[in-house]
C-alpha cells in the first residue's frame, strides 16, 4: 500500500532524527528547515528526504525509509516529490553523497561526480565539507 508523502514539518523532526540515527546518516547540523518531505504511515514517519538549495543547484540530503517499510517503492516516492518540488523551485541539478547508496542512486539517474565538480556552494556545506567522509561518493543528477 501507498504511504502518503507529506511536506515535512518541525514536529518531524524527532522522527527524523531517530530514523537517521538509526540508519547511520549524519543528523549533527540537521533542522527542520533541512527537511523536504516525509511518508507516514498513521501518524508514524516512516520515511523522510531533506534538502538545500542554492541557487540552481540543490543538496539531496539522507533520504532515509524506516527498516520495516523498505521495498515498498517509498524512497522512489520520496526522491520524485523532491525533484519536483527542486523544479518549481529554480533547481536543475541535484547534488548528493553518499557511502553506500550509490547504486541506488545509479538507478534514479544519478551519476558519479568528482568532489570538485560540485559547485562551491554545495562544497561548503557542512554535509559536503565535514559531515559525509571524504570517501563518500558525490553524485549530480541533472533535472
């Protein structure tokens, strides 16, 4: 069954944060203005996407599904009601790290990008120039 995704609010955040924390993705400068969007289910998160823009460029940040709602197509639903609210927002590339969901990524179209491609805005966030090990992969994905 379909979760419904939701502009993401500050009660969120709490949800977030543990789903996050549990998961292993960075939560130390996140805020409620960081989140995008969420999937409830009930009054339960079960999934969540961040974002920041800058400018025509936007940071993807930790998209994240609770364990027991994984491979219901939730992290697809999520990523699409980001990218189309990055559109109406001025955005043509998303930029995002990432340790381990790389192929993932590959699958929403997503490519591999050196560090030094990203545009300087999006290296000097903190996800880019602390957060995420410098090992992470960068990937862009034109909109």
């Amino acid at each position: 069954m379909t979760k419904p995704i939701r502009p993401a609010s500050g009660e969120d955040l709490p949800q977030v944060v543990a789903m996050l924390s549990a998961a292993g993705l960075p939560v130390a400068d996140l805020s409620a203005e960081h989140l995008a969007f969420v999937a409830v289910d009930d009054a339960r998160v079960v999934g969540a996407i961040g974002f920041e823009a800058y400018g025509q460029a936007g940071l993807l940040r930790s998209l994240v599904v609770a364990k027991d709602a994984r491979t219901a197509g939730l992290g697809r639903q999520l990523v699409a009601a980001l990218e189309a609210h990055a559109r109406e927002k001025g955005v043509d590339e998303l930029w995002l790290l990432t340790i381990d969901a790389d192929p993932y990524f590959a699958q929403l179209g997503y490519r591999i990008r050196g560090r030094q491609s990203a545009p300087v805005a999006i290296q000097e966030t903190a996800e880019f120039s602390g957060l995420c090990p410098g090992d992470a992969f960068m990937m862009c994905k034109i909109l």
